[in-house]
C-alpha cells in the first residue's frame, strides 16, 4: 500500500493528474512568431519560407508532412531542424499553421505508390526538370521576395532532399501531381495531359531518390578551424599596407580602416596595436546576398592585424567554418571560396 | 511493374535516415532571426536603443545597401549593427586573440516590405569554436541578452 502511495505522489504530478493542477499547454500562436514568423511572414504569407497560408498547399499536406518537416527541416535548403522544440510544441505549431487557411486537408492516405521509376525518370525530364532541376535538386535561392525580386511566388522545392523525403508521403506527392498547386507556378499534370498511372510513375522515380541522396557540400564541419590566422614577419603598419595591398589586388573595394575598439571607446583611447581592413567586392557581396540575405551578417569582409608582445599576426573569420550555420548549400560553395580568398590575402600580406 | 517490398521500403528507410544523420540537419538555434513588425527605420531605432538598454555601446552601423545602390545594385535597406562591451572586448582580446575575428558583436538587420528582419549567429556557436572554459558563461550572456533583444523586436509595434 505505501508503495503504490509513493508511487502515486512521484508519478501523479509528474503527469499533471493532480486536481486543480494544470500544465499550460504550448501556445502555437506564440511559438510560430518566435520560430516561424521571420521567415514564414507573421500571417504564413512566405518569405524566405514557402507561404504557409496558400490554401492549395494546406489543403495538399497532411499534419505529419508539416510535423516533420519542422522537426527535421531541409539539410541544406534553409530550412533548419527545429530539434529543441517539444513535439507538444510542435504540434502546436501545426495546428497554429492551420488557421491560415480554412477547412481541413485532404485526406491522403499512407499506402505506398506502385509505378515505373524508369518511365517516371523520363517523365520528369519532360516534366519537372525545368523547374525542379535535372536530378530533383530545386530551385536555386532562397524563396520569395527576401529585401530582393525573384521572379517565381515559390521556390521549387528540392524533391531529392532528404528531409522532403522523409517528409512527404507517395500519397501527398501524388495528389500534389494530380490538383497542382493553386497559386504557384506547381500545373495539375492530370490537366496537362498525363495519366494517373504516369503520375505514379513519376512518384516512384521521385522516391528512387532516397535510394542515392545528394549531398552536395557536405562536410565535417567540426574539424574546421573557425579563424584563419598568420604570423606576419612585418611590423603592424608595413602588414597593414599589405593586407590593403592583397585585397585591392584581388578586386576588392577598400571600405576603412579603423581600430577593433573605435567606436566603443572615446575618440583617442583605442587600443592602436589592433587594426581592421574592412574592403569588399560588391558582385561578390550582391551575388550572395542573392543566394542567402542573411549571409550579410558576416559582411564586409574584414581583416584584423594585431600586435601582442612584439609579433604581429593576422586574423580572419573562417567562411568555410560559419557556412553550416546557414544551412544553404548553394552558400557554402561562395563560402568556400571567400576562404580561399582570406588565405590568398592573409598569404600574400605576411609573405 | 515495380512493387515496393518489404526489404525495399526498409532500405530507403534506412538511406533516408542515413541521409538525415550524415547530413547533420543545420539545428534552428544556431541562427538568431526575428521579424520586427516596424518598418526598416523604426525597428533601425528599436534595435540601437534595445542594445543600449542591455548595456550594450553600438560602436558602427555598417550600411550595406547604401555601398551596393553606389555600385547600381538594387536591393532594400540593409545595415549591420556592432555592439559590444568596451572593456569586455578589451580583456577577451588581450585573453583570447583567436576570438578577435569574431568581435565586437554584430546583428544584421534588413527590410522586407513592411517588416524588418533581424540575423545574428548565436554566440553559443562560439562555445564550439572556442574551448576556453571561462569563455563560456560570457558566450551565455551574450545569448541571453541577444534573445532579450530579439525580443523586444519582436513584440515592439
């Protein structure tokens, strides 16, 4: 009897069975504006992120395509994993997702689809590659309107990607085939002259992409060191001149060159043993922007020179590192190339 | 006519699941975004004045947009804003130069449509990157008072 009491007074309240004691339930409205709104748009309308209120796609994907695509997000596509969120909280979400949009989705069931991968395969260059690319991988940037034009409502999604994958049933991708979707440039192929047993023919070379994900870019990030750093054999000034040397040399605008504690102390007081080189080359930053606005956080590019204890050393972030945190692998190919260009600079200054 | 086997479904399963661990999803926390439902000027000041109130000194504001209209790109308002602790950064880069790179702070804070946007990277990265036990509750400041900030964004109208 003392044991079931004991049982009883640790597990009850635990669970939240204790009369009168209540656990708030996760507020989806609040949730969505702390994760979602930024990209979504406050009323799911898009942004970077597909616009969730689009009446033809909420009535085309099943609570559980939404649920795990915001547990798992698109490696790669922007979209992260929302891996310290709750699945209370998650569901939560979803459901806030659906008072964008009035009624309830289709239901889809989770029966696999049958059909010739091979005829689909030809089918979807005929079909789908336009948009979609050749090998399923999407289109290319970041999605509606980011402080920037783009040219489509929507970004293709990228079909190859394992995260729609693991996220879309053969039914969802079916029906989207089959209705299209309103509002975007996604055509009903029902309408546009194929049968249904293309369409299942088209979902199962679709699915044949689970069988060799891409993985374009991928990399062991956590062995990259996050700062390029060189010894310089010159004195403070003579480096400073060269880092401002190497970078004009390789195209790149000079934008100043200021003390790392100027603007945070007096006027006079900076600390004149560390420098900064901020210079930029414009159709490199424009073209980035483009592909991922937010990678202008780590914008202008920037080059400090330091003096500690007599030697001189020369520091930058390191792009290749930072890439992952963007979760873009379009970006992570002009981050790889920005390093490159750090190092050339550095290299060039200290040589 | 090709059907899905059971032994099929349980490789693509498990490719799939492959795919997910080896591509190691880029988690959401790791960026520190926000929507600000001011306009681009409004939530400019917003932000300079939520900063301030951490006790915070924005050293620079970096205006993006002004240098690519100049080179007759298009693009919105877009600034980045630096912000820092003036002695903190002192002594963490007289401590810690390999942190140099990294400071001071900075949020990126740029226009669509009505709305602004803020990006930051999470100073919690900066744990990763930089081993030094004693760096990490000043990383865990800053992410707090960065989230306090976001949240006044957020909620400012």
């Amino acid at each position: 009897m003392r044991l079931y009491t004991l049982i009883g007074i640790l597990i009850v309240p635990a669970l939240g069975l204790v009369p009168g004691a209540s656990v708030a339930a996760p507020n989806g409205a609040q949730l969505f504006a702390r994760n979602c709104a930024v990209c979504h748009g406050a009323d799911g309308n898009g942004g970077v992120g597909v616009p969730l209120a689009l009446p033809s796609f909420q009535s085309s994907v099943p609570d559980s395509y939404l649920f795990k695509t915001i547990r798992h997000g698109r490696p790669g596509r922007v979209m992260p994993a929302f891996t310290q969120l709750s699945d209370a909280q998650i569901h939560a979400i979803v459901e806030y997702i659906r008072t964008f949009a009035p009624g309830k989705p289709r239901h889809l069931s989770d029966k696999p689809v049958k059909g010739d991968p091979q005829h689909g395969k030809q089918l979807f260059a005929e079909h789908c590659a336009k948009c979609h690319g050749a090998r399923g991988q999407g289109g290319e940037g970041t999605g509606v309107t980011f402080s920037r034009p783009r040219n489509l409502p929507i970004m293709p999604p990228a079909l190859n990607n394992p995260g729609f994958l693991g996220a879309a049933t053969d039914q969802m991708i079916k029906a989207t085939l089959m209705n299209g979707r309103k509002g975007t440039p996604m055509v009903s192929f029902l309408k546009q002259g194929l049968s249904e047993q293309d369409i299942d023919d088209l979902v199962a070379y679709i699915r044949s992409f689970q069988e060799h994900p891409l993985h374009p870019g991928q990399k062991d990030f956590k062995t990259i060191k996050p700062t390029i750093v060189y010894d310089s054999p010159y004195d403070l000034k003579t480096t400073v001149e060269n880092v401002k040397r190497a970078a004009i040399g390789r195209n790149f605008k000079l934008i100043r060159v200021q003390y790392l504690d100027q603007g945070l102390v007096p006027a006079g007081k900076e600390n004149t043993h560390r420098v900064i080189v901020y210079f930029c080359n414009f159709n490199f930053l424009n073209q980035a922007l483009a592909i991922d606005p937010r990678v202008g956080l780590f914008l202008p590019c920037r080059v400090t020179v330091v003096e500690h204890h007599g030697k001189v050393k020369v520091y930058a972030i390191n792009p290749e590192r930072l890439s992952h945190l963007f979760n873009n692998y379009e970006l992570n190919k002009l981050c790889d190339q920005m390093h490159d260009t750090y190092r050339d600079i550095l290299e060039e200054a200290t040589l | 006519m090709r059907t899905a086997r059971p032994f099929t479904v349980c490789l693509w399963a498990l490719s799939l699941a492959a795919g997910l661990w080896v591509s190691g999803p880029a988690r959401a926390d790791q960026l520190l975004m926000a929507r600000s439902m001011q306009a681009f000027p409004e939530a400019m000041l917003a932000l300079q004045e939520s900063l301030t109130h951490h006790g915070y000194t924005v050293s620079r504001v970096q205006r993006v947009d002004i240098g690519l209209k100049k080179m007759g790109f298009k693009t919105d308002k877009y600034r980045v804003v630096f912000f820092g602790k003036p002695k903190q950064v002192d002594e963490l880069a007289s401590r810690y130069p390999d942190l140099i790179p990294y400071l001071p702070l900075k949020i990126a804070i740029f226009a669509e449509g009505d709305n602004a946007l803020l990006v930051t990277s999470s100073p919690l990265q900066l744990a990763s990157f930089f081993h030094h036990p004693e760096l990490k509750p000043v990383f865990e400041q800053w992410n707090h008072d960065i989230q306090a900030v976001l949240d006044d964004l957020r909620t400012s109208d």
